[in-house]
C-alpha cells in the first residue's frame, strides 16, 4: 500500500506513527511546504526566546529513519488529480497514492479591512517566517524605547500567545476584538476578567466589544493608525493580524471533494466522500485543538490501513492555558443560554482567586471551567471519563476528590446514589 501525506503539523506526523505501527511494510510519504517539523501552539515562546527552533520540535531526530518515511520537503500541493490518483506539486512533479490524508492545516485570515489591503506592515501569527519578521518589529520597539506600537487584532489564543511573547520581551502591545472579552471561546465572562486585569497590569492596552472599520495608511503603503467601530483611533506602527484561519484547502477546488463553507468535510472515520481519500486537523476549518488533531490523524490513519475506528471520544474543544502565571482549563460549552435551555444547569465555585464552573444537562457534564487552581481536574476527568450522572451527587460537586470514586468516605457511605433513575 502506498500512502501519502499532504501536511507536518500534529495530524500528519501521528498519522505517519500511526500509519507505521498499523502496516510495517507499507511506503509512506510525508509532503509539507515546511522545511522543519514544529509546534505552532508554542510558538510564542519562539518570539520570547524561550525556545530555539530546535526546541520547537515535536519529533524524534530520526524521524524519517525511525517511520522509514519519504519526506519531500518544502513543497507545496498545488493540485489533486482523483482519477489518476496523483498529488500535483508546486515543483511540477506528480507523486502517486493508494490512501491519501490531506492535513494541510490553515493560514491566517486578513478580514477585508477598508484601506488594509497591500498594508507593507502588516502579518500573520501562523508560522516561522511570521516570528522571524515580529522579532524584528519587537528589536525596533525597544529601540524606540516604547514609542512604537504594535496593535493586535483577535484575542483568542493565538492573539494572546502574540501578546504574551510580546510582552516577555518587553514590548507592550495594544489588542482589540469584536467580542466581549478575552478568549471568549473558552472563557466565560468572569474568568477572562482575571486575564484581562493582569493583562491590563502590565501594560497592555484592552479594547473589546469594538471592530476595526478601516485603518490609515501613509504614502508608503504602511499603517500609521487603526479606526475601531467606536471611534478611537489607535496609533500603529505593526499590525498583527490574529482574529481568525481559513483552512488550506485552496488546491482542492474542482477535485469534487466536498468542502463546507469552513474546510474539507469529513466524518468521524476521517472519509471524504472519496474512499480512498482522509482528512484530518486544522484543514476541516473547525479549529481543533493540538490533541484533537492528533487524534484526529490517528483515527483517518487507522482507517487507511484497513482497521475500523472512529472519532467518539473527544469534547468539541478542551484547552489548558497558563499566561501571566494564572492557569486556566476550559471544556466543552462554558458559555451555555440557559434562557434558551432551560434544562442547562451551572455549579459554581468562586473563593480566594480560585474560580470553578461546571455546565450539565440531563446529569451530563458539557463544560467545566477551571483557574487559579487545576487540582480539581483530575477529578473532573474521573467523572467525565465515567460518565458519572452528577444528578447522583449527594454532596456538592465541589467537595468531592479521588476517595468517592473508591467508595472510601470516614464513615464509610456512598457518596453516590446508584439507584437513581431520573
């Protein structure tokens, strides 16, 4: 069998670990436009110089050698010919499969700004090339002794990933977003608040629940100043563009693939509508998360090889974050409308800078929020993984830890009523 690979990030290289476990004899060939295999999640720390590129690695030095893995490098897919079943390249050459997995992953969106377009001073936070160019911008800023400003637009992860290494550095940067808050994927209202003040300590300058509706360019072609939908003009020197990725899936137009309005479909099993064609990762334009796409890749390649596995087991989105020393783990739905269900239940738990939030419905947990203190998590895992109907919870959810899960309690009860049947 001989399987190929189109993308080096967290779906792609397990795919290739997987795709070697599964089929030992099997030809595997690996194609990214990278030249290196690296983390785009720490790449932040890259900017910092917290880690060196090396550092940013997440394979085995002898990758290639120990997966026995063809790996054609920085090259781009251009093109996919189905009925010859051929991956067309930028360098012009054609390379075969049996199995594809398209694992392109994304690149960042500029949204059409008014005046943005051709900005000479303006970029991504995606790849290498990108923190290659902000740690430049960031030398120039101290050089400046401050003067010059940097503005990011989007405070997700990536945008506060930005700010953070920014902000190590020493630079103070200016971020502004449409939404209300802070990560507001993953955080509720009042755990952003925590970030949001010690962001705010530090220096950075916060501007939510406001768009940018055009930005002022000079005779250079470079932004000098950023309009928000409010008015309020700010000064920009760079601008760092983070509020959002479409996914890679560019050179799929025409092949008859089936793409949604976000990236390429596929189903648990990581099936395209072409059989002998997966997806996996960041190229579906659903944005997992790094174990998310790891799983994601294993699973499509389990399939190529012939085995039967499907995605089942992973929440829509589980991120752990630690910025400014405040730890934050945030599951499934936080931000529930208990307005427009009425059957959503929320459990909340907010002493002495410690913040935990649990989300159910039917005895089912769908969200949980933790930060300032992550201990909790290993319960919480225990009764997710148990699928524990915490409608059987005799004492405050809060108050349990690892001896109810044994049944061990000092006077020796149950903390759980099993015969409960709703």
């Amino acid at each position: 069998m001989r399987y190929v690979i189109i993308g080096s990030s967290a779906a792609g290289v397990n795919a290739v670990r997987e795709l070697r476990k599964r089929d030992p004899q099997g030809k595997i060939i690996l194609i990214s436009k990278d030249q290196d295999i690296y983390s785009r999640c720490i790449l932040h720390e890259y900017l910092s110089g917290k880690r060196s590129i090396e550092r940013l690695r997440f394979v085995e030095n002898d990758f290639e050698t120990l997966y026995d893995v063809e790996w054609i490098k920085g090259v781009e897919a251009t093109g996919l010919d189905r009925a010859g079943k051929k991956v067309l390249l930028g360098s012009g050459e054609a390379v075969a499969y049996d199995r594809l997995l398209i694992a392109t992953g994304s690149h960042t969106f500029f949204p059409p700004i008014k005046n943005m377009a051709g900005a000479r001073n303006m970029i991504g936070f995606r790849n290498i090339d990108d923190i290659e160019v902000l740690k430049k911008v960031a030398q120039d800023v101290i050089a400046s002794g401050g003067q010059k400003k940097v503005v990011v637009l989007g405070s997700g992860l990536v945008g506060i990933d930005c700010a953070t290494g920014f902000l190590e550095l020493g630079v103070k940067v200016t971020l502004c977003d449409f939404a209300g808050w802070l990560l507001n994927k993953q955080l509720d209202e009042r755990a952003a608040r925590t970030y949001i003040e010690a962001f705010e300590s530090e220096g950075v300058e916060q501007h939510y629940g406001v768009g940018v509706s055009e930005v002022i360019k000079n005779d250079q072609e470079e932004i000098t100043k950023v309009v928000l939908s409010d008015g309020t003009e700010l000064p920009c020197d760079f601008f760092v563009v983070t509020a959002g990725v479409r996914s890679n899936v560019e050179f799929l137009a025409d092949t008859g693939l089936e793409l949604s309005r976000f990236g390429l479909v596929y189903d648990e099993a990581g099936r395209t509508n072409d059989p002998d064609i997966f997806g996996a990762g960041d190229v579906s334009g659903l944005s997992p998360i790094w174990p998310v796409a790891v799983k994601e890749g294993m699973i499509a390649a389990a399939n190529m090889a012939g085995e039967t596995a499907k995605m089942t087991d992973f929440f829509a989105s589980k991120s752990t974050m630690r910025f400014l020393d405040i730890s934050t783990m945030s599951l499934g739905n936080v931000n529930p409308d208990l307005e427009e269900d009425p059957e959503i239940h929320v459990e909340v738990y907010d002493r002495n800078g410690v913040y935990k939030k649990i989300v159910h419905k039917d005895g089912k947990i769908i969200g949980a929020l933790l930060q300032g203190d992550l201990a909790y998590g290993g319960v919480l895992q225990q009764m997710i993984a148990r699928k524990l109907d915490v409608r059987k919870v005799k004492k405050p959810l809060f108050d349990i830890d690892y001896s109810d899960f044994f049944h061990i309690k000092d006077n020796f009860e149950f903390s759980y009523d099993e015969s409960y049947t709703g």
